[in-house]
C-alpha cells in the first residue's frame, strides 16, 4: 500500500473516531514506518526483489502497473517471528497453544488467532495425528 493511501487510511480512522474520542495508533505513514523501524528486530536486514507483471500486456490498453518494474523490501519474516518471539518484551502476552474461553454465561469468547476455531481445529487434528500406532490406523482416523 503506498504512502499515500496508508495516510488516507488514517484520516478516515480518525475521523470515524472522532465522535469516541479516540485516534488511530498512528499519525500519519511516516509514523508508523518510524514506529516499526523503532521495534527491535535483532540485526535481521533489509532484503528486496524486483517483481512484474508476467502475463500477456496490450500496450494501447493494459493499466501503467502492468508494465512497471515494482520493488519488494521486507524483512525475513521467518527471522523477524525468532526475534520477538526471543525478546523478553513478550514473555508472557504470547499464546503457543489454542484456547476456547467462555463468559459467566457459558457464551464463547474470542480474543486473538489462538482462541479462534481455526487454530483449535488444527491442533485437534495435529494432536490425532500423534496418538499411538493402533490408535490412528483404525478405520477413518484422519492420519490412517
């Protein structure tokens, strides 16, 4: 998303807030790209490649995107995830494991990623996966 269209982004959010009281985490694109490159990353650096359209191109008809050459920066997302997941910042505020929590009231009660069903389902599956030898080769377990 370019710079532009992220500060447009937060002006409509802090004009929808407006009337709470409220504010988007951010004031602007280049705060927020100050704000990340603030977090603690450890010393993984910056990578990039050059991507383009690959498809078939009608000069007098196909949009200027198609026939640009787009540059990609990122970060190694594998090393980023270590980095925080090894910073002491977290300890403690990170959920490893699915969780289904529920209200007085037994209603269910959503909270991040891990307490949706999605991550249950796959750590029920993942779990099946891991019984015993002639527990999983019965007839319709879902790792026979």
């Amino acid at each position: 998303m370019s710079a532009g269209h992220i500060d447009e982004l937060f002006e409509l959010w802090a004009a929808s807030n407006v009337a709470l009281g409220g504010s988007p985490p951010f004031k602007n694109s280049r705060d927020m790209y100050q704000t990340i490159d603030l977090a603690t990353l450890g010393d993984v650096p910056w990578q990039s490649f050059t991507l383009r359209y690959q498809g078939e191109i009608d000069p007098t008809q196909s949009p200027s995107w198609k026939m640009a050459n787009h540059m990609i920066w990122y970060r190694d997302p594998h090393q980023v995830v270590k980095n925080l997941l090894a910073n002491s910042d977290f300890a403690g505020e990170v959920d490893f494991a699915p969780l289904r929590a529920y209200d007085a009231a037994g209603r269910r009660q959503y909270h991040n990623f891990m307490s949706g069903d999605w991550s249950w389902e796959r750590a029920v599956s993942i779990s099946k996966c891991v019984l015993p030898p002639p527990l999983t080769s019965l007839p319709g377990h879902p790792c026979s």
